[in-house]
C-alpha cells in the first residue's frame, strides 16, 4: 500500500481525541453498507487508508472543543472509493454531527457530477431502516426534520449560490471546475458556522491554471510544511514523477485500493495499451497515477523544454540585455497573426552554426493582445495575461483589437537591430500587412499551416529540444503555449500543431515553427570577408 502524502499530525494548538476519531468509523459501520459492486449490501467497512482520513479529519480537537480541520484535500486516482467515503462523511455530518440546521451540499462543475456522491449516499441511506425513518428523501434532497438539516446537490450551472450557509461541502472533481465563482461562493458561506467542513475529492487535471490546481499546490505547500495552515488537510496518492508508468510498483503506490477495487489486471491491460499508444500516456497518468499533466494529449514533454531554457531573464531590465546580445544576428521570422481579438505572436529564430550543421537556435518572441479586455481575456483562458502585460511579455495595444499597424513598427524597429532575412507567414489574415512589410523592404514567404509546410519543422523543433540545441530563454508565454500543443497526424505519419485539439493557445509556437521552417532550407550564410581579417590599405 502506498503511502498517504499528508501533513505531521502534531499540532501546537489541538490535541488527538481517540474517541471523537473513531465515532465517524463507527457511525458508518453501523448504519451505511456498500451500494454498489461485489460488496453490494454488505456493511460499510473502511480500508486503513480512508479510516486513517476519517481518524484525521474528526480525531483533532482545538482548545475550544470545536475540529481542527476546515478544509481537506483528498487526490487519489479514480476508482479508490473516495466517492464511497465521502458519501459516508456527507451522511455523518448530516445525522450524527450535533449540527442545528446543517446545510450539506455536494457540489461540481455540472449538476450530472454533482450527483454522483449525493445519490451513492442517498442510495445508503434507503438501505438503512434506522437512518430512513429519521428523515425525507427527495430526487434532490435528503431532510432530517427534527433538525432542520438537509444535503442536497448544487452545481456551478444553478443561477445563484448566494444567502446559502453551508455545514459541509463536499466538491467533487474540482480539476474539472470552469472557474473559482461556485467555490468562493461555497466556502465564504461557511462563515457563521461553528465548524464548517469542506472536502474537495478530485484526481489530477491537467490545467494549471485552474482552482483545482490551485488547491493542490496549496495542498503540497501544506504537506510540505511551505505554508503554515492547521486548518487544511492535505491527502494526496500518486506516483513520483520520475516513477515508470508501466511498472507494478507504480500503480501500487498511487492506488491505495490497489487490488482491492483498483484491479491489477485491468491497469495491467491499460497500461500496455498506453505504451503502444504514446498519445495516451498522459491520459493514463492523470486518471490512474495522479499526476498532474499539462494537457490531456500533450506533444512537447514539458521537462525536455525546461531544460532547453539556457537563461531565464527575471525581468524586463534582464530581457533587453539578452536582446542585445542578438543585435546584428542572422534571423528568420514566423508569424502568426491568428485574429485581432487574440494572442498574436512574432517569433525570430538565430541560427548558430558549426562544421556546417546547425548547433543551436536562439528564439526571440514578441507577443500581442488587446489592452481592452485583458482581463476577461485572462479569466476566459484562465492565464495571467495581465501580469505577463506589465512585466513586458506581451505587448497590449490600446482598443479592443489589435491593430496591426504595432506589429508592423515592432518588426520595423526589429528590422534595424537584426539581421532579418525572411519571415514566414500564413496568409489567411495575413495579406495586408505582409504586402505593407515587403514595402519596407522586408522578405515576406508565404507558408500555409498544412501537413506539406510544416511536418518537416514541427519534427525539426522537437529533434532540437530533445538534442538541447533549442534555446528559448525560458519565456514564460511560450512555456505555456508549449505546454498547450497537441498535434494532428494523417496517415502517412505527417504532423502539425493543432489549434483545434490544444488545450489553449498555441500562438508562439507556431510562429516558431514557422521561422524554423525558413531556417532549415536555408543554406548556411556566409560570413563576410570583413569579419575575418577586416579592412585593406591600399
């Protein structure tokens, strides 16, 4: 059995109660059996790791008698039983918690999941006479009238959340919640209760910018002992990141079920699948190890191109001072424009060369948004445009599109410092201003975004990164456009970005791929003579 990742237990300011620590173990002993599966009515007894959460969460009582714990994290892959447990909590809190007018909510992204753990517990407590006749049940909603108690289902999809004074929370698949509104709502309505309790339940996402992702880095800091909070518990089952997906071992200690309700067979099965199909390694990852990806079906594995960083400027002081290290160079551009409501991106590429052969790239991005609605841009894509707007990532012109007369007098300005020899670009958006830049002298190649243009870079790019030729400097925007790219592949083995399938934009790297489809058909330049012994007398 693996190891539950979670706090030290001590605590300066609560003490263990054993007693209090075993009543919820009891309660569901008691009255609660298994609903579904080969255990279908049988009573519900707890394995060691879900009676270790309960002996946790209700054993830690603070000076005033009241429960230490106010939030907990519980992450374990799926088909643990976390929803079996937390419909046993959902029901505790309900019937034995000593709560007058307890509110309990299961609550989710969707109304469909936010049911899930409500109709399990409701489900246990019409298998249990004695906990049956204490109450009303409804499609919706359990009530207990002699305590003017209820736990019903709420979804982020119910018009409004407001005036609602939760007891418990019990939020299901956070990893999956659109935005932070149906959370914040939830958890600042807990502030007149005594000792309210909310359980987030959720296997790894991929989306690092959500609320869910949030919570568990939270949670790690927690653990970890980063973040001082007696009041949140951390419980977090996976695997270790360099830890072989294939491997027995693996599966055993992400799955606290493991070989309980987690078959060992059917991971097995999956498993071989996944290394057959390398698409669908992350998917298995996250679903069955734990492990927080960065898109569902990613492309660029994010650790190879953190360490094609090569220098990480901090700030816009550092990043002028690596753009004049450029000045003069030999560049190829790509660009693309993509519409004037989104990211733009402008990506130059310095090719360094030795015996003839490229050694390394430099890239040099340069990045667009509209100044009007940033913020609902970064609220709609879930990403700091506005802090990357004032550290200077990104360019945000005044208005409510960008107008591309800025992109034209940035590569002007570019023009003067480096050596531009092309810029690729796709002319679907793009004619005007390409027609415009070939005016100020600069050579604009058309390169449509097909299987035939860009199979060839998009393998170069990734050949680089894995060789640790790709030198990118760590730009945070393009990190996360990296971290976006999943590829479509035909038939014959072509590939390309797909702005379609990717998680979210992707802007930067197609630019980059765009300029990298120019390098490698490009001959090495030749130095001038006067780089090499300079000027004559005569």
């Amino acid at each position: 059995m693996g190891k539950m990742q979670m706090t030290k237990s001590s605590s300066r300011h609560a003490k263990f109660d054993k007693a209090a620590s075993r009543r919820p173990e009891k309660f569901f002993e008691r009255f609660l059996v298994h609903i579904k599966g080969e255990w279908a009515d049988q009573p519900l007894t707890l394995e060691k790791w879900q009676a270790q959460i309960l002996r946790e969460l209700f054993g830690w009582i603070r000076p005033d008698g009241l429960r230490r714990y106010r939030t907990a994290y519980i992450e374990v892959p799926r088909k643990n039983g976390k929803s079996t447990i937390c419909a046993g909590i959902a029901l505790y809190l309900l019937f034995a918690d000593g709560e007058p007018g307890a509110e309990i909510y299961s609550a989710a992204a969707d109304r469909e999941q936010a049911a899930i753990v409500f109709d399990m517990a409701k489900q246990m407590v019409e298998h249990s006479p004695k906990l049956s006749s204490r109450c009303q049940i409804y499609q919706r909603s359990i009530v207990v009238p002699s305590t003017g108690s209820s736990y019903k289902v709420l979804s982020a999809d119910v018009p409004t959340k407001h005036g609602l004074n939760p007891h418990a929370i019990i939020f299901d698949e956070l990893h999956v919640q659109p935005n932070r509104y149906l959370w914040d709502v939830l958890n600042t309505g807990t502030a007149a209760r005594r000792q309210p309790l909310t359980i987030a339940i959720t296997t790894a996402g991929y989306d690092r910018h959500s609320i869910g992702y949030e919570q568990h880095d939270y949670a790690e800091k927690v653990r970890d002992g980063i973040i001082p909070d007696e009041s949140f518990l951390p419980i977090i089952y996976a695997a270790g990141k360099e830890d072989d997906f294939k491997d027995p071992r693996t599966w055993k200690k992400a799955n606290p079920n493991y070989g309980i309700s987690v078959k060992p067979e059917y991971l097995a099965a999956v498993a071989k699948r996944t290394a057959e199909l390398p698409a669908e390694e992350n998917t298995f990852r996250r679903l069955h190890l734990n492990q927080w990806t960065e898109q569902s079906v990613r492309w660029m594995p994010m650790n190879v191109w953190d360490e094609c960083a090569s220098s990480r400027p901090q700030n816009r002081v550092e990043w002028e001072a690596l753009e004049e290290t450029f000045e003069d160079r030999v560049c190829f551009g790509g660009l693309d424009l993509s519409n004037k409501l989104d990211l733009t991106a402008l990506v130059l590429g310095f090719p360094i060369y030795e015996n003839h052969e490229i050694s390394a790239i430099d890239f040099l991005c340069r990045f667009w948004v509209p100044e009007e609605g940033a913020r609902k841009r970064g609220e709609r894509d879930r990403v700091p445009y506005p802090l990357w707007i004032q550290q200077g990532l990104i360019n945000a012109p005044e208005g409510e599109v960008v107008d591309y007369a800025f992109i034209r007098r940035q590569i002007q300005w570019d023009a003067e410092r480096f050596r531009i020899k092309e810029i690729a670009f796709d002319p679907w958006n793009a004619t005007q201003l390409a027609t415009e830049l070939e005016g100020d002298g600069i050579e604009m190649v058309e390169l449509r975004q097909g299987f035939q243009s860009l199979t060839e870079p998009t393998k170069k790019l990734m050949e680089l990164a894995l060789e640790g030729k790709l030198r990118h400097h760590g730009h945070p925007v393009l990190r996360w456009n990296a971290s976006n790219v999943s590829v479509k592949v035909d038939a014959a083995g072509n590939l390309k970005p797909d702005k379609e399938k990717s998680t979210e934009k992707i802007d930067g790297i197609v630019a980059m791929i765009l300029a990298l489809a120019r390098i490698i058909v490009q001959p090495e330049p030749r130095k001038s003579v006067y780089e090499t012994r300079g000027l004559l007398r005569v």
